[in-house]
C-alpha cells in the first residue's frame, strides 16, 4: 500500500496530535486530511515550521493541565447528598449510575463532564457515603465523594399497629365538581 508522510495541524483522534509526523496512506491524506486543513504534507519548508507547532501543541497541552488540575479542585470540595428510595428493609429501589452524577455535577460546578470519564464499575445500590475518582486528563485524577441517604426516614410504627391491630384512617371527603 502506498503511503506519504504528513504533518499534522491539530488532534486526529486515532493518529495523533499536532506536530506530529505521521505516515497514512496517500488516499486518506489526499482525500481528507490535506483539504481539510488537518495536516500538510512533509517538505523542507514544513519542517521549519514543526517548530511552531510544537509550540502551539505545548500552550494547548499547558492549559489543558491547568483546566483540569482546577477542575479537580472545585471537584473535591463539593459536598452533595443523593436520595436513593429504599424500602422497608434497606434495600434500594433503583440506583444511582454515572450518568446521574454528570447531571449533578452539571448543576453544581456548571462544566460538563463526559460520563465516559467517571470511574464506576457498579451502579451504587446502597447509602452511605462514597467515593468515585473522575479521569479529568492523563495526569489528573479528582475524588468525587459524596453521600447516599435513603428517602425517607422510616419511623417507628405506633403501638397499636405493632400488637397487631389494624387502625383506620378518615378518608378524605370528596366534593363533586361536575354541575348539570
């Protein structure tokens, strides 16, 4: 097959970063990467100018770092309750899964976060509290902690249902709305 060497302009995912020097196959630079601006071919010229774009790749890499080391610490900071409905036993009715701690975090920090990032092996079925780490960056790791409580709190039942008798509640009257 035959292939060329090309520069790369800015991230392809899959073949590289800018500044790199990547070999592809010609139809595939020809056809995509060349017009669209993503890479240029590899002459004298464009080797001088590499230098620049290592520069560029550098900055972009540097904010990049920084974006998620403050990311990271607005993340651990947080302090956030869920509600997880439970039953009479403790057992929990649903869960909360990765995609319901992108939407809260959302609301809390205001920066979406790719749920793909969130490390969850196992939705969470059980309250208490809890600790998820985020891949924010390569190098950049946040602890997302946070607690679990059931929603509502099961209070004591009155005696007289406890010795098994059946108390009756007042049913609400009902007022008719429809008029002839």
């Amino acid at each position: 097959m035959p292939s060329t060497e090309i520069i790369l302009t800015e991230n392809v995912p899959g073949l590289g970063a800018e500044a790199d020097v990547v070999k592809v196959r010609r139809g595939y630079a020809r056809n995509f990467l060349l017009p669209q601006g993503k890479a240029y071919e590899v002459t004298k010229r464009s080797l001088r100018q590499l230098d620049n774009l290592k520069a560029k790749r550098a900055a972009r890499e540097a904010a990049e770092l920084n974006e998620a080391e403050e990311l990271s610490r607005r993340i651990s900071k947080l302090k956030v309750v869920f509600t997880l409905e439970t039953g009479e036993t403790g057992k929990a009715f649903g869960s909360i899964t990765a995609q319901d701690l992108v939407k809260r975090l959302k609301n809390e920090i205001g920066t979406e976060i790719d749920r793909h990032r969130i490390v969850l092996e196992h939705p969470i079925k059980t309250t208490g509290e809890h600790e998820v780490p985020i891949k924010l960056h390569q190098d950049v790791t946040a602890k997302f902690v946070f607690q679990v409580k059931p929603s509502k709190e099961e209070a004591p039942a009155p005696a007289a249902d406890r010795a098994g008798q059946v108390t009756e509640k007042a049913r609400p009257v009902r007022k008719r709305t429809d008029h002839k």
